[in-house]
C-alpha cells in the first residue's frame, strides 16, 4: 500500500499536470453582452504593447516568440444566439480594437448631450452615421486605427464565425478591444473562442515585461545576500540564537520566490502560456515570508528571545494575527497573479486590498508600541549593548514606515490620474518598489544580528543580571548621582576600620620609639 507521502507526491504531480491556463491568450467561454448606455458590450481585452520591429508575413509562425513581431491576432470567435430567435437576420456584431489615445473616436453625441456607442435617430439625421450601427471615426493621429471588424447573423442563422485574422501593431500603445453591438433582440448572444496578444520580445504583457528582468536582478541580490548570511551562520554556528534561525528563514523563502517569479515570467513570455503551479507557488512563498517577516518583527520588539523568554498569554493573539493575514494577503496575490491577463485592475482588487492594508497597520502600531515599551526596560536595566541594536533597529523602522506611507500617497496619485492606464509603461515601478523596500529592511536586519562570536551577548538571560562595561555604566549615570568619596558595604568599612586601628596602633609605636 502506497505511504502518504507517495499519495501527496503523486496527486502535487497530477495538478502541475492541469494546472495550466492561457494568459496572454485571452479566451472567451460563453461569455455574454453586457447593456451600457444603448449598446451591448462584452470587453475582449486590454494590454500595453510595444510596435511591431519585424516586416514579417502574420499569417507565418516563428519558431521564436521574441521574433520582433507585434499583433493581437483572432482566433475561434464563434458569436451564438438561442434557436428561439433565430428566425431573422441582423446588423453587424462589432469588434472595435483602438488605443487607448483613440478613445474619443468611439461613439458620439448630438448637440452635446450624453454620449452614445450606437447612432441614434438625432444623430442619423445630422448625417454623422446610419442609426443601429456603432459610432465610430478614423483617428488623426493613428491613420487607419480603429480597427472595426463586423459580422451579422443570416435569417434561422444560430452561429457566426469571424474568421481568423491577425492585426499588426505598429504604434506603441495601451490597445483595447470591445465586441458590441446595437440589436437589443440579440442580448443572449454568448462569444466563444480567443484572441492572443504579442508583443516584439514574447507574449508577456507590457506592463509585465519589465517584471522579469527586475526578478532577476532581485534573484542576485538575495543570492548575494544569501552567501553572506549563510558564510556567517557556518562560522559562528555555535552561537546562532533563535531570532537568527528566523532570519534564515526569512532569507530563504526570499530566494525562492524571486527565482520562482524569475522562471514563471520567463515561461510566460516564451510559449503565451503561464503555468499557474509555478504561480501558486511563487505566490506562496512570497506570502509566508511576508508573513513570517511581519512576525518575526513584532516579536522581537516585544522583547522575546532578548528581555522576556516567553510572549506569554500573546502567543495566540500573535499566532491568530498573523494567520489571518497570510489567509487574506494569499488570497489577495491569487486573485491578482493567477490568470491574469489585461493590463487592467478591476474593484475586486480594492475590496481584497482592504483587509490586507487594515492588518497591516494593525501590525506597525503594535510593533511601534512594543518597541517603545522594550526600548524602556532596556534603558531601566541599563542593558547597554541591546539597547543600542535595539535603537538603530527602531530607527530602520520607522524610516521604511515614512517611505511607505510616501509611496502609498505616490501610488494613489498615479492610480487616481491615470484612469485609462496611459502610463502603462512605467506602472511595473510600484510593485518593484515594495520588493526594494522590504529586501532593504531585511539587508539591515541581517547586519544588525548577524551571527558572530558575541551572538549571545543579546540573548535573554535568566540570572536577573547584564555585565557593563563600567566605563559604559559611568557614561549613563548623572554626575549629581556619583558619590564624591568611596562608600563601601558595612562589610567593607568594618574592615576598613579594622584596618585603620592596626595602622594607627603601627603610628603610635612608631611614635613610642
């Protein structure tokens, strides 16, 4: 009979095996129109794509997919409406492909009034367009954009086929595609079929594209830093404390994620298809050391391990914390990574931000009034050495809060004043950032507790006492506080008199003589 372990192995195998789903192959499953204003709309896509550096013939497959090659190209589009209305023929089911700087070259409106996708009988009348159809025009600075592709059920007609074609990018841009219509008797029409997208370099989208090389690099940082902690752990492996056995934890699961995200996007960009098992686990990863990291913070600023062996009754308010936010934060990363496709981000994504930045500020003022209650017993027992790592640690904290707090503000304004994603190409900043910053606080936490032979000189000790330096110890004591003459024990002044009337019995013999 197979072990468990045999049976976990086997069935981890089967999901990689299914596992997998098209990303920048944008597919369509039955997918319905949705009513906006007076037409029908169903949104096919959005991603930034760089122009096309290949005069190559579209309709020819390359062996490479960073071929130079730019275009969105249709395939499988099957329009189908219920056998119940299939008994007349109708207008033309659009497909509308423009950038997002053509965006005013759609629909229209007469006499200034609210703005229409389909003609209306006002505007049929001034002669812009022919009533049921989509209102569109030729750009100005784009000639031959929008791209407008119809097609039209004939009389007891249940299914359309657009035929395959591919449209080649010769502008860099933010490119959406729409599929509408004008019919209101053709509102349970469902689409199936794809489209895929390329840009020149492979199928990654442009927003993402920049990600991978920025992976990489992150994967050498951590490796770099990698080699210096773990060449520390090796040579004073005898004096590593717990919190240090945490760190390199932390700086582990660093490593494995970026490399993760490194060879998932990389996959990505070469075949079209993102494998969702390295996404998963990349996800993860980075999910429990988020999660680790933020624990291993608030613990040490409560002082265990360094001036309390225990937390005590907090183990399980911490222990619940932190769970709740690696259940919230994963399901946020897996909503945000796994299958995504356009370049867009949609209210879902704010509605599971929301418990993640509510956690998250609920960890900086507990781990803020922790510090300050440690930093005071510190300084009441005079534990110099500690005291110091502990301000410089408090002191890196606080700078990585007010630089966060200033990038969240940076990252409202950019999101708030690019509403069509017009600044697509330098949107890959904000996530990169927060890699930079947390790998940034983890390098000064590795340098303030990095192993070495006095390692556990900050470990907790339950003799009650700290060793001073007594220079140290002078140093924080008030000059008013210094006694101006010794003062020993009882002990030592007995003695000291003792002493005193043996010298001043040797006096008066020497005065005798």
């Amino acid at each position: 009979m197979p072990s468990y372990d045999s049976l976990t192995a086997i069935l981890f195998l089967l999901i990689l095996r299914f596992l997998y789903i098209e990303a920048s192959v944008h597919e369509y499953a039955e997918q319905r129109f949705a009513k906006k204003g007076n037409a029908y709309v169903m949104h096919g896509g959005s991603e930034g794509i760089y122009y096309s550096r290949s005069n190559n013939n579209l309709n020819e497959s390359s062996s490479s997919s960073a071929n130079g090659d730019a275009y969105i190209r249709f395939e499988r589009i099957v329009f189908q409406r219920p056998q119940e209305v299939s008994n007349f023929s109708t207008g033309l089911i659009y497909a509308v492909l423009f950038e997002v700087d053509d965006r005013e070259t759609i629909g229209g409106s007469a006499y200034g009034g609210q703005r229409a996708i389909c003609c209306t009988a006002d505007l049929a009348k001034l002669g812009a367009c022919k009533e049921g159809e989509i209102i569109h025009r030729q750009s100005i600075k784009n000639p031959g954009w929008p791209e407008v592709i119809g097609i039209s059920f004939d009389v007891n007609e249940e299914t359309s086929t657009l035929q395959p074609r591919s449209i080649q990018i010769t502008r860099t841009g933010m490119y959406n595609l729409y599929f509408m219509h004008c019919e209101p008797r053709l509102s349970d029409v469902v689409i199936d079929g794809k489209t895929v997208w390329k840009n020149p370099n492979g199928y990654l989208p442009g927003r993402m594209a920049p990600l991978s090389n920025f992976y990489g690099f992150m994967s050498l940082a951590f490796l770099i830093l990698g080699i210096f902690w773990f060449s520390q752990y090796a040579r004073f492996w005898k004096e590593v404390l717990h919190l240090q056995n945490c760190i390199t934890l932390v700086i582990t699961l660093g490593m494995f994620e970026m490399a993760l995200w490194y060879f998932d996007y990389k996959e990505f960009n070469k075949s079209g298809v993102r494998p969702t098992g390295i996404t998963v686990w990349a996800v993860t990863f980075g999910t429990v050391k988020r999660t680790v990291s933020r624990l291993i913070i608030l613990t040490v600023s409560m002082g265990y391990g360094v001036v309390r062996p225990t937390l005590g009754g907090l183990t399980s308010k911490v222990i619940m914390l932190g769970a709740t936010f690696f259940i919230a934060s994963e399901v946020l990363e897996l909503a945000e990574h796994v299958g995504a496709i356009s370049d867009l981000s949609g209210n879902a994504m704010l509605f599971l931000s929301l418990p993640v930045a509510i956690l998250d500020a609920f960890f900086i003022v507990w781990i803020f009034t922790s510090l300050s209650a440690t930093l005071n017993k510190l300084q009441a027992k005079r534990m110099m050495a500690k005291l110091d790592v502990y301000r410089k640690f408090t002191n890196a904290l606080a700078v990585a809060v007010i630089v966060s707090v200033g990038w969240i503000c940076h990252e409202l304004y950019f999101k708030s004043t690019d509403i069509y994603n017009e600044q697509w190409q330098s949107a890959w900043i904000i996530p990169a950032f927060w890699h930079v910053l947390s790998f940034s606080l983890l390098c000064v936490i590795s340098a303030l507790w990095a192993p070495s032979q006095n390692s556990m000189r900050y470990a907790y000790s339950d003799d009650g006492s700290e060793e001073f330096d007594e220079d140290e110890l002078l140093m924080f004591m008030k000059p008013s506080l210094l006694p101006k003459k010794d003062v020993g024990s009882p002990t030592e002044v007995r003695s000291a008199h003792s002493d005193d009337g043996a010298f001043g019995g040797d006096m008066e013999e020497d005065k005798t003589e």
